[in-house]
C-alpha cells in the first residue's frame, strides 16, 4: 500500500469517526427531558471559537469538531419535527 492510499484510507476512516461521534453528541443530547433542552445541551457543549482565525490545522479541527455539534443538533431538530402534534383535550 503506499502513503496516498493510507492517507486515502485515513479520510475515509476520519469521516467515519466523524459521523459516528456526531450521532454519539445526538444520542448523548436525547438524555435531556426535551428536545429544545437537548439543543440547549448542544449549544451549551459546542467549544467556543478562537479570538481570530487564521485558518491553521488546530483551528480548522475545532471548526469541524464545533460543526459536529451544530449538525447534532440538526438532528435533534429533525427528529422533533417528525413529532405528532399533541392535541390539547
């Protein structure tokens, strides 16, 4: 094998890692009594962003690992909005 098929296989590999921990943040959010307060938990969890970004690796990870937690709660949102209206009696 050489090193662009293992750096092949390492994107795929991280892709992979990436949408599974995004399902684990979903998951880990639906512990909460409610949906809005498991988006409120996403929101809460998601790291902050740098003061300035200047576009290196570090920061271009924690914009990756930030997007994980915003498309956590896309999913959150999604589910919740496949919810049936409770009709008031």
């Amino acid at each position: 094998m050489t090193m662009q098929d293992d750096f092949i296989e390492w994107q795929k590999e991280t892709l992979k890692a990436i949408e599974l921990w995004t399902i684990r943040l979903k998951t880990e959010a639906l512990k909460q009594k409610t949906y809005s307060g498991a988006i409120n938990f996403l929101s809460r969890s998601k790291p902050e962003l740098s003061g300035s970004f200047r576009g290196t690796t570090d920061e271009l990870f924690r914009e990756i690992t930030r997007t994980m937690f915003s498309d956590a709660a896309k999913m959150v949102r999604e589910e919740a909005l496949k919810q049936e209206v409770a009709k008031d009696a």
